[in-house]
C-alpha cells in the first residue's frame, strides 16, 4: 500500500507525540510516574526572543554568523560518550545533542546538513541522536541528510533528517542484521594451552571463547532475543520515519537493493542528488549568493553558549560519564583505550558528595564490564552518593555485568530500548600451559611455600582441592553480585535469579524484568533527577559534564592485529597465535573470559560481535589488569 509522506506540520505533531512514547513504562515497577525529560520544545516567547537577540548581538565577532545559516554537522568515525577537551573534535554525544538544542530556537540558523560518513557506535547512542534529531525537526526547520556510502546505522541516523539525499552512484547497503560468536579452543589445542575458566550462570557465556569449539544452546538463544530485539527497533523506527509499515520496511532489506534509484522509488530516500546539487538547494533555500552558502561548522558553533537561549539555570545536576571496562586502581586512561579506573571515579564521586552547589548527579554507564573488586567498590561509593543527593543512571550502548553493577547503586536507572545490559554473573581462570612448556622444552621450577600457593600458577592444572576452592570462590562472588542486585533493585533473590545467571538482555527486556526503570536517554535521566531533587520540571538546569575524554597510546596496539598469521601448514597455528598474543589479542581474550594473572573475578560479558556495531567486550583493558603471561609471550615469540 502506498503511504504518502506526513507534512512538515503534520510531521511536528507526530514526532512531539512519539516523544513521549517513553512515558508508559511498563515493567516490573509499574505505578511509578518518571518524567520525560526536557526533549520537548516550546516556541520562545517575545521576552525570550529579545535576550536571545540581544545576548548574540553582544557575543565575540570571531563567535558571529550571518543569519540563515545553515549548520553542518559531519559524522564520521567513533562518537565518543565522553565530551572532548579543547582540541578535540566536537563529535561527541553530548555535544552534538547540545547543538542540536541550540539550533531549534536559534533565530540565526535556518536549517541543518548531516553529512554522514562511515558511523561507529551501537544502537544505544544511535537511538540518543536520533531522539535529538526529532527535537530539532520540531522546530519546523528543515533538515537534511546527506551520504556516500553506509548501512543499517547510517541510514538510521538519516532518518532522522525530514530529506535524505545520496548520489546516483551511492553504497547504501540495507540487507538486515548478524550476531556472531568467536572460539579459540581448537587453536589453544593445537598450541597446548589448556583454558581453566570457572563461569558462574547458565547465559555466562564469557570464558565460552576460550572453552568452546563452537556457540552454546544459551549463548544462542540469548544473541538471538538481542539480534530480534535490534532488528525489531530498526524496522519500527524506520517504518515510522517513512510512513511506512513493518512489513514493507522487512520487505525492502529482503529485497537486497543494489539500485539506488529503487530508493526513491519507494520512498525510502528523497532523491539521487551529487553533492553540489544539494549546495545549490541549500543555496536557494538560504538566500545566500550563488558562489557561497551561508553555513556554519559544528566546531564554531560549538562556541555558542546554551545561555543564549535560555538553555540553562540556577540549580546545577552534574553529569558522571564513564566509559570503557572496569579496572581497579588510581589512574585512568581515557581515548580508544579508555578504562573506568576505580580509584579515579571514586574520588570524582566523593567530590561531588561534598559540592554543596550539585542538587543531583546523572551517571551515565557505557561498560561492558570488568574487574569485580573494582565493581564493587564503585558501587558502594554510588550508594553512598546516593544516600546525600538524588543519583540516577543512564545507560549507554553496554551497561553489562560490572557495568550493571555500577548502575544498580543508583536510585533509578534508565536505559535505551537498544541497550546491552544485564550479564549478572562472574567469570574467573587461569592457562595452564605445561603441555605448551613440554613442546617447545622449555623448563619452569615452582618452589612454593602454602596448600593454595600454586592456585593461579601456569604449570600445571588444579589439583582436586584447588579446583574446589576455585568454584566455591566464584560462587560466593556470584552470590554477592546477585544478592547486592536484589537488595538494589528492590527485587526477592529468588525472582531476581531468574533474569540473572549471566544472561545479557536489552533494554526494553531489562525493563520487563525490574533491572532498570524506564526507557530513555541522558534527557531523561536529567528529568528525573530534577523530580528527586525537588526541581521543578518546567526550570532549566546547568549541566556539569565532570568527565572529559582523554588520548591514549594504547589504541596503537589495534593496528597490530594479528599481523604476522600468514603462515600455512601444521605450525600456522602457532604462528597465529603468537602474533595474537604480540598484538594484544589473545590478552584481550583471555581478560574478557575471566584469565588474569592475578586470579581476580571478573564481571564482564561475553565477546559480542554485532555487524555495524562491533566488539561489545571488556577487552579493552587488557593492558591494564589482564593475563599478563610473560613466560607464554617469550616462548610464543620463539615460535615465529
């Protein structure tokens, strides 16, 4: 059947509509009314317009452009959680919802172009943007998407643009989803490496990896909800954007379109332009002169100040963004190689505790996971926060395992539909790396001093009583985990212990189960940190984004990937798995499924890979608290 577009005005109501969808939570605490949040827009009234005009007029020249504007925004590569520091490219979440904030009641800007290349980011913070994106259209200017080449992600941002135009030669790939799993015990067999890896909870399928030659009935079923629930947000949300219905959305990905003009044909995208013939629409649409169009950059709008619309307040809500896998200690390494570093978190939350001008703080959750220990004491310390001041999580793309446990210490949490959470569970491990040692002759003496002493020791398997001592300790660690999230959640074990044992939900299921409170964005987090603090919903506050991206060296180690496998016959796979191991890679393997030199329990969640989004894993902090075999990294080497 065909549907016709919604008109601009049309369109306004059904995107403030929808907006609100958010607003019927219907999970396991149902009966509790959470605001919306401020995503809501309100067309400036004559004194608001007058500040506004006067405040601009006021700003620095180099601050200054013309009116009619149009701004870019080019998305391209990783949008970090984290906002930049003062060099960095203002690509960041919070920054580009900012700016979309500024531009709908911006008298100066007449429009926007995202320009759209290759995105990386999960679902989550697709959903964040596109929920920014349909703020700004209800300000009834125009918006327009551009791109060369992309896929389910790209178009998905695109969509939340009321034109879409892409070249008559254009790379748009619609052709649906994949999850996949990756096994490396043959590889460990032919090398001999024996993995020892205890995981507690049936969906635990961290350590799977190394155990396994191919996916468990659990981890199966599980990718397959998060694989139904990913495909199930995409077609809905996409069927709503084009008028269309779901089935007419699946029938276009099964149609494996290769013709871009089919596109438009169906109404899918508005038209096959290059891109000088969209500068010349937007040209005509500005009213600006034939040779040059009236445009501001993202990085200068950046400079406007959200007080000039009156986009802040008196009362201040702090904003905590943590990113990355969980590890103990006091520093912290930020960039492609962030980490949570306990320490560091703690002292930023003991900070805020005693800041009497922060009314409330929005935790914003963006892990996969790690170090129990280190879970745990970042949990106490929210719990604490939280017993002075209204302390709400929001979740990002992964919020699983250790991540979950950060959240869970705050009063409310909410997530996006997409949203990885769950994962309550430990897993914990060792190599044991004697019949390796015997191949090569290479000879290790243990001289120990304790019945226990050899538990973590890479020389030989558990004996009887390490081995029951290994279970019970990460039994007991599951218990906390499972215990602490109940007590958290306000939930009975009993009924908690059916959605944990490990298993990795969405958010729209974490809702379901009583893992999370509501479904929404930072937006909402920040309304309904206003409700607890006694602010007035109708108020505008200032946010206090207290975390800031840093860069890393160890976001080198990436390019390394297993760059010396080319090897071929009966060695190759020695050969491969040495350049793992230099790369990084077997590290990151073993940290994500519980191997670590020290023997610590890890909360963290399975190695994920999702076509478009990636690896959703804990690895990354590898460097930082990993297995870190010298002994297996110097015998390896020789194998080369």
């Amino acid at each position: 059947m065909l549907r016709m577009p919604l008109d601009p005005r049309q369109r306004a109501i059904a995107l403030t509509i929808d907006s609100q969808s958010f607003s019927q939570d219907k999970g396991h605490h149902q009966g509790q009314d959470l605001p919306m949040g401020s995503l809501t827009y309100t067309p400036p009234k004559t004194m608001r317009k007058f500040l506004t005009s006067l405040q601009l007029f006021l700003s620095p020249f180099w601050r200054k452009f013309k009116k009619g504007s149009v701004l870019v925004i080019e998305l391209d590569g990783d949008i970090p959680e984290q906002r930049g520091g003062r060099f960095a490219p203002p690509l960041s979440v919070p920054q580009l919802k900012e700016a979309l904030m500024k531009a709908a009641y911006d008298p100066r800007i007449r429009g926007i172009h995202l320009k759209i290349g290759s995105v990386s980011a999960g679902w989550a913070k697709l959903q964040e943007l596109r929920r920014s994106l349909d703020f700004f259209r209800t300000s009834g200017k125009f918006s327009i998407a551009t791109m060369n080449r992309g896929g389910e992600k790209e178009y998905f941002l695109c969509c939340g643009c009321e034109e879409i135009y892409i070249p008559p030669t254009a790379n748009l790939t619609l052709k649906g989803f994949m999850v996949a799993g990756t096994f490396l015990r043959g590889v460990l067999e032919k090398v001999g490496i024996e993995p020892q890896v205890k995981r507690i909870g049936k969906y635990k399928s961290a350590g799977d990896q190394l155990l396994l030659k191919d996916m468990s009935e659990p981890q199966r079923e599980q990718l397959t909800a998060l694989l139904e629930d990913i495909y199930e947000g995409f077609t809905s949300t996409i069927a709503k954007d084009r008028n269309k219905t779901v089935e007419e959305v699946e029938a276009m990905l099964n149609e494996g379109i290769f013709d871009m003009q089919k596109y438009v044909d169906g109404s899918w995208v508005t038209g096959l332009r290059y891109e000088d013939e969209v500068m010349d629409d937007l040209k005509k649409r500005t009213g600006g002169k034939a040779d040059k169009l009236r445009s501001v950059s993202l990085k200068k709008y950046g400079k406007t100040s959200p007080s000039a619309f009156g986009l802040t307040g008196r009362k201040t809500i702090a904003i905590v963004r943590s990113s990355g896998a969980i590890v103990g200690g006091e520093g912290g390494i930020g960039g492609t190689g962030s980490v949570i570093t306990a320490g560091a978190f703690i002292k930023q939350l003991r900070s805020l505790a005693k800041d009497k001008s922060v009314q409330a703080v929005v935790l914003r959750v963006d892990s996969p996971g790690g170090d129990a220990l280190a879970s745990d004491l970042m949990w106490r310390e929210i719990r604490q926060l939280a017993a002075k001041k209204p302390v709400v999580a929001s979740m990002g793309d992964v919020a699983a395992s250790g991540g979950y446990y950060m959240a869970m210490g705050a009063s409310k949490i909410v997530a996006e539909p997409l949203t990885i959470t769950g994962s309550i569970g430990v897993v914990t491990g060792k190599f044991n790396l004697e019949e390796l040692y015997r191949r090569v002759q290479y000879s290790k003496v243990v001289i120990s001093k304790g019945k226990y002493a050899e538990l973590n020791g890479n020389t030989r398997s558990f004996t009887p009583e390490e081995e029951d001592l290994f279970d019970r300790s990460a039994e007991f660690a599951y218990a906390s985990f499972r215990d602490k999230a109940a007590e958290s959640r306000g939930i009975p074990k009993e009924e908690l212990q059916q959605h944990a044992q490990g298993r990795v939900w969405s958010g729209k299921r974490a809702l379901q189960n009583g893992l999370i409170d509501g479904l929404g964005g930072v937006d909402r987090a920040i309304g309904i940190a206003k409700q607890a603090a006694g602010i007035d919903q109708n108020k505008k506050v200032r946010l206090l984004e207290v975390s800031k991206a840093k860069s890393s060296p160890f976001g080198l180690l990436s390019a390394l990937a297993i760059s010396g496998a080319m090897a071929t016959g009966e060695q190759s796979s020695m050969h491969k798995l040495a350049s793992m191991l230099l790369a990084g890679q077997l590290q990151k393997s073993a940290y994500q499924n519980g191997v670590t030199s020290n023997g610590a329990t890890m909360a963290v969640m399975p190695d994920i890979q999702i076509q478009g989004v990636g690896s959703l894993s804990a690895a990354q902090a590898s460097s930082t608290d990993s297995c870190r075999q010298d002994d297996l990294s110097s015998i390896l080497q020789r194998l080369l």
